[in-house]
C-alpha cells in the first residue's frame, strides 16, 4: 500500500493506514529501511503530485535543503508534509471522522497545535461519531485543558491574575446587579400603588411577597459574591446602598458602605504595593470584561460582558451579546478581524495575546476611543474555546491622554491611511471641537464619498513619518471650513450626531442655544485652527497601513508659549530648591486627590444601573413623604389591623405547632426505642431456647462434657442470665406499650393463638395475649 499513488485511494481507512505507516518511517527514518522507503514515497509524490516546487514542503525534504543533523526542523518538515496529505484527504471525505480524529492527533502531536486540533474535534462531533472516537475527543480535549491550565498558571503565577476566577466573579457580580435591579422595580411598583387612592390590596400583597423573596435572593447573592470576594469595592457600595435606601435598613448597610470606605482607602495607600495588572484588571478595576467564542462556528461572537459596556460604549448588555465583536471595531480593521482570529487558531502562533496594547474601539455613536486591551485564552473548554479580552478606557488623568506638548488643552485622536489616505476613525471631540461629523468616516458613510485626511489637513502629506513621530510632533493647520460644502452636510447628520448624546450634553446644548441660533453653533464648529501633531502608531495590516494621529489645539501667540517656557523654568528653579519640602506635600495632596477621584469615580461608574437606581431612590423617597403628608385612607387603616390580627393569628399558632412537636419529637423517640427493645428481645429468646436444647442434650448423654468442655453449671448461668434480660426486657416493652395506647387511647389487648410444644413432640394451642404467652415462656424457662 505504501508503494500506490495517495490520491488514488478510495476509502478513508486506506488512508488512515497509509498516514500512521508513515509516521511510523518518520519515527525511525535513522533506520536504512524507513529511510529508503520515505525516500520512495517523496519521489512517488513528486510523480504523481502536481508539486509546486516554491511552494511545496516535499520540495525542501527532497532537495535535502535541511540538514539531517537538525533533527526537530527535519521532523517538523515530515509532518508538515503529512499535513498536505491530511488536507488533500479531508477534501476527499470532509465527513470522515476517522480523519478528523487522526488529523487533529497530528496538529496536537506533532505540530503542537492545541486550537487547531480543538477544531477538528469539534468537526468530528457535527457527525455523529462512534464511541471509540467520542473517548478519544474527551481524552483529548482533557489533556489540552491541562495543558492550558498549566500554561496560565505558569504565565499568570507572578502577576497575581488568574482569568477564570476574574470572569466567573464578573458573571455573578452582572447576575447581582440584576437581582437588585429587579428588586428596586419591584419597591417602586409597591409605593406607586400604595399611593393611589384605592390601592389594589390583593396587588400590594403579591408585589410584597415578590420584594420578600427578591430581597431574599439578593442577600443570598451577595453571600456568594463575598465569600468569592470580601473586599469588591463596587458590590459593597451597591449592596450598602441598597439596604440604606431601598430595604431601609439602616444599621447594616451603613456598616457594609464603612467597610466599602475602608477597604478603598487601603487599596489608595496599598497601590504602589500591588502588581500593576491586578490593579487595572482586578475586580476592583472599571475594566470592560468581553468573553468571545474562538469556535470554528461561532468565530468572534460574544458571549457575555459585564455592564461596564455601556458606560465605555453607549451599549447595552442585551444588545452586544451574541453579535460578532467587530460591532466595536473600526470598519477597516473589522474586515480583517476574523482572519487574524483564524490565524491564531491555524498557527498557535500568539502576536498579541497576554500583551497589553492601545487599541482604539469605536463607540455606539461611532467616535473612536483609546483605550488598554488584555486578550486572554479561558482555560476552560466546557463550552469550546473562549477569549476574553480585559478592555479598559484610558482616562483623562492617564500617561496616555497627557499630551506631549505642555498644553492643557483638549487631546484629539485620528485614524487613516490605505491606497487614498482615507480617515478611519476620529475622536468624539474632532467632532465638538471641529465640526468633523462620524457620518463621513469610512464603514459610517453612505454616499460613498469618504473623508479623506487631505480634505482637513492639506500640510500633512509634506511632513515625514520621523518628523511626526519626533518629541513635540509638528505644527501644522487644520481646516473644516468647506467640509459642510465639499460634503454637503446638511442637518441629517447633526441630528445623527445627537441620537447617541447623553442626558447632561442635550442640556448642555439647550443652554449654549438661548444666547445664539442653533444653526449658527454648528456651523462655528466648522473653522481653521493651528495644532500640533504626532504620531503615536503606524502599522501595517494585511498590506493596509494604518497611522493613529494624536493632536491638541495650539495658540497662535509664540511669545505667550515662550513666556509660558521662561516661567515654566522659574519654577523648576524654584521647585528644586525645596524638593524634599514639596514632595511631601505633593505626595499628601497626590494621595487626597486620589482617594476623591477614586470615590468619584465608584460612584459615577459603580455599575451600569446606578444613575436609574438613584433616580429610583429618589422616587421612592419622594413617594414616602408624599405619603406622610396625606391622612391615612380608611383602607390603609383596616388593612394594617387586618395585618396585625394575621400576625397574632401567626404567632399562636407557631406556637402551639412548636410544643406539639416536642411532645411529638418525644413519643416518636419513644417508640423507637420500643421498637428495638422489641426485636433485642427475639434475640435473647433465640439464645435462652438454644441454651434450654443444650441443656436437654447434656442430660440425655448426647454431648460428652468431657470432650465439649460444656457443663451443666455453666449452661444454668448463662440460662439465668438471659431469664433475667427477657423478663427486664418484657417489662419496659410492657411499659411502652401502656404509655403509647394511654396518648392514643386505643386499647391494644389482641388475644393469639399460642402454639406450646413439649417433650415427645406434643403441641398444645391456648388462647391468650402475646404478654401472657412471653410471661409463662419465662416461667417454663426458670424451672428448667
């Protein structure tokens, strides 16, 4: 079979056979015999193979282009070229599993390809395979985890990070923050009908079962959540809150908002102390956490993320799982998304996982905004491969966000490149500032007359790349003044442009309207200013270059930037003078500064649903002293006293259910205990009879005391003895008898037939109670 052409054979087992014989010659090609015969088969490849000689793996074993003495690139080169064979196979019987079986052993085996075998797995299951290769797919699929599971371990060991717990807290804390949600609906459905001046009591009965048990269900949640966590800054606030405001429990939910303070004001004077990554990816962190499906079939859909979404994008939670994750990738770099996840999956090759790196999503509104990512392998494969990415908004006080021009003001971001120098993506402040609208950017624009970077910065094609990229950038202009007419922007995109403003920006924008038209605010927006430039990423995807431009606005007045300079230098002296003094002081004011902006921003950014939760306890409150203000309805009145008598009604009968139990408890205990007093006693009548039939015998001459060491004596002591334990038996028996049928009042005197057999093999039947019988087996038993 060796010697045939591959492609002529017709059955997925030839094949199978063929590619296991020859790695079996590839394990032992030091042999002269497996040697000639790979040999053999290269040439007859060569035959009848079609090979491309640039292109083709076959090409360098044949022309011995690797030295053998590099025995691993040798090998490597074998299975790569059972990895041609396997894919010319799989074309031929795309519904083998056998084949997908074996090509995946090689990936994993040989290739050290864990996500490519993985597919193959997951090929193999959509066809329904037999139980040998069910095993095999578990088997496997176990040894990867592992292998997973030791590499992040490994990997994560010395940051203090670990991926799974991180996104398994984040799950439950996302099903938290709904419990509460739903909690608060339910409080203010409850008030609004209590204040109607005919309250639906039937209504405000179920909907206070429903605030009982969601209550009740949050507790139990936020158990779970602080046991995982004790010290998760944002469930503290949120849960402390929520008993304060909502459940009004005041004592407890003042004690857990002090540990919330507590437990951040270490954290403020702790941070130097603790590793970088678990400070920005930690629980504590404001970090978007985005898990994606790395599936061959459901490539880059997500899957879940926390609420942190929406206050980073404009998106919603519900919204954004189970589309694909170029939703919040630029339109250029989304087109190529998905190869470059498939080519990590082909190749196990990672360029970018486990690096942090700045990225530039785009919002609902379709603003670019920076921000750090951490792409993350789940080390689990319950549910297939997953990636999850740790997307963190740079803010405003950051490294980053600084400029590098000693200027305070606003910093603009701007995408383009590509064959015409097209603008990709821009900042939503080129937009406030400028007048640029998201509506011309590529992927946003529908007449097909995309923005190009010429249109808005004519000067910058005469500027080199080492000009940009230098420290200060360039000065260069920037005009919008004829984009309104080059473009013909009217008002559609304007409106556009507000359908994704926030509540404080439309009122933001009704104030800035009573001093001036509405018309004539846009178009100032339109305007020439002076900026510096630089660039901060050029890149090139899949032969697409990419430049991120970095800008601030810049004040015409050279003078007023030198004399700012001289100052600047005046300071320092100054500063340099009482360094120690001024550090300590900058270092207290630093760490204040800190603590504010920190609680700040917990408090803005707690959660998704914390500004609608506000809004939720002020109605609530506003409906409590609504309530107070008016006189009590006649309803309310009757009702609470109804409530009263109900929780009277309640309590006597707890109360008499709890001593019945005890007196139930004790009669129950009772009768057990009868009842093994009960059968022991059949177990001391076996022995009392054996002993009586052993005396018998002895009397007879039927045993020998000589040789059964067994005497007369000895047999009457035991016999006594066990007289005595029946008889003690019989009367607690007795006794519990009579205590049970005097709680009962039934009368158990049942009269049996006793059957009495003596000697000669006479039986004689008497009728009489069990008790009396037990009594005159006793007395026959003390007169032998």
């Amino acid at each position: 079979m060796m010697r045939r052409d591959f492609k002529s054979f017709k059955r997925d087992t030839n094949i199978e056979y063929y590619v296991n014989n020859l790695i079996i010659l590839i394990e032992t090609r030091d042999k002269p015999y497996s040697r000639i015969l790979l040999e053999g088969i290269l040439k007859l490849h060569f035959k009848y193979g079609n090979v491309k000689k640039e292109e083709s793996v076959c090409y360098n074993l044949v022309g011995d282009l690797v030295k053998e003495d590099d025995v691993n690139e040798k090998t490597r080169l074998w299975y790569l070229y059972i990895r041609e064979l396997m894919i010319d196979a799989l074309e031929r019987f795309p519904k083998s599993g056998r084949l997908h079986m074996l090509y995946a052993y090689i990936q994993h085996e040989k290739l050290k390809n864990k996500y490519k075998a993985l597919f193959e797995m997951m090929i193999t299951e959509q066809y329904k395979p037999n139980m040998q290769e069910q095993f095999s797919i578990h088997r496997y699929k176990n040894i990867i985890e592992e292998e997973m599971i030791e590499y992040d371990i490994r990997t994560t060991e010395s940051k203090g990070m670990d991926v799974n717990i991180i996104v398994h807290f984040q799950n439950k804390f996302v099903l938290f923050q709904n419990f509460i949600e739903k909690a608060v609906n339910y409080h203010l459905d409850f008030w609004r009908e209590l204040l109607e001046d005919s309250p639906d009591i039937q209504k405000l009965q179920n909907l206070g079962s429903k605030i009982t048990n969601q209550v009740e269900v949050t507790r139990t949640q936020f158990k779970v959540l602080n046991e995982m966590n004790p010290n998760h800054i944002k469930c503290l606030q949120i849960y402390g809150n929520f008993l304060k405001d909502i459940v009004n429990d005041d004592q407890e939910g003042q004690r857990i908002l002090e540990k919330a303070e507590y437990v951040d004001k270490n954290a403020m004077m702790s941070k130097q102390f603790v590793d970088n990554d678990r400070l920005k990816y930690g629980e504590n962190s404001n970090t978007c956490i985005i898990t994606v499906s790395g599936n061959y079939n459901e490539m880059g859909i997500i899957k879940n993320c926390n609420n942190e979404i929406k206050r980073i994008f404009g998106i919603t939670k519900s919204d954004i799982i189970g589309q694909n994750i170029t939703e919040i990738i630029p339109k250029v770099i989304a087109n190529i998304h998905d190869n470059f996840m498939h080519n990590y999956f082909e190749t196990s090759d990672p360029k970018v996982i486990g690096i942090e790196r700045i990225v530039f999503p785009i919002t609902k509104a379709g603003y670019i905004i920076p921000c750090s990512l951490m792409i993350k392998i789940l080390p689990n494969l319950d549910d297939g491969v997953k990636l999850v990415g740790f997307l963190k908004d740079i803010e405003a006080g950051s490294t980053f966000m600084k400029n590098d021009f000693d200027s305070e003001e606003q910093v603009h971001y701007l995408i383009y490149g590509g064959d015409g120098d097209l603008v990709y993506g821009i900042s939503q402040s080129c937009y406030e500032s400028f007048g640029i609208p998201a509506s011309l950017i590529y992927g946003k624009n529908t007449t097909n007359n995309d923005l190009e970077i010429s249109a808005i910065l004519p000067e910058l094609a005469a500027q080199s790349i080492e000009d940009l990229s230098g420290t200060g950038g360039v000065i260069l202009n920037i005009d919008t003044t004829n984009l309104h007419q080059d473009y013909m922007l009217g008002n559609n995109h304007t409106d556009n442009e507000s359908a994704y403003k926030s509540e404080e920006d439309e009122e933001n924008a009704e104030v800035e309207s009573d001093g001036e038209g509405h018309d004539g605010k846009k178009m100032n927006r339109y305007r020439k200013a002076k900026i510096r430039v630089m660039l901060i990423q050029n890149e090139t995807f899949h032969g697409l270059n990419l430049k991120v431009l970095k800008f601030v606005e810049v004040s015409d007045n050279e003078d007023l930037k030198h004399e700012k300079s001289n100052v600047k230098e005046e300071e320092e002296v100054e500063q340099e003078k009482g360094k120690e003094k001024e550090n300590v002081l900058e270092a207290t004011n630093l760490e204040n500064r800190s603590r504010e902006e920190s609680r700040d921003r917990s408090d803005i950014e707690s959660n998704v649903s914390a500004n609608s939760m506000n809004e939720e306890n002020r109605q609530i409150k506003e409906s409590k002293a609504v309530i107070s203000e008016k006189n009590v309805p006649k309803s309310i009145k009757c009702l609470r006293r109804a409530v009263s008598l109900l929780l009277l009604i309640s309590i006597t009968i707890a109360s008499v259910e709890l001593a019945y139990r005890f007196l139930q408890k004790d009669a129950v205990e009772e009768g057990i205990t009868a009842i093994y007093t009960a059968y022991n006693r059949t177990d001391v009548m076996v022995d009392m009879i054996y002993q009586v039939r052993m005396l018998s015998l002895l009397a007879n001459g039927v045993l020998n005391p000589n040789l059964t060491n067994i005497t007369e004596a000895s047999i009457r002591t035991n016999l006594l003895t066990l007289i005595n334990n029946l008889q003690t038996i019989q009367f607690n028996v007795i006794k519990a008898g009579i205590n049970m049928e005097a709680r009962s009042g039934v009368n158990n005197s049942a009269v049996l037939d006793i059957y009495s057999l003596f000697q000669g093999n006479t039986t004689q039947i008497t009728n009489s109670s069990f008790n009396d019988a037990m009594f005159q087996l006793i007395t026959s038993a003390s007169s032998v």
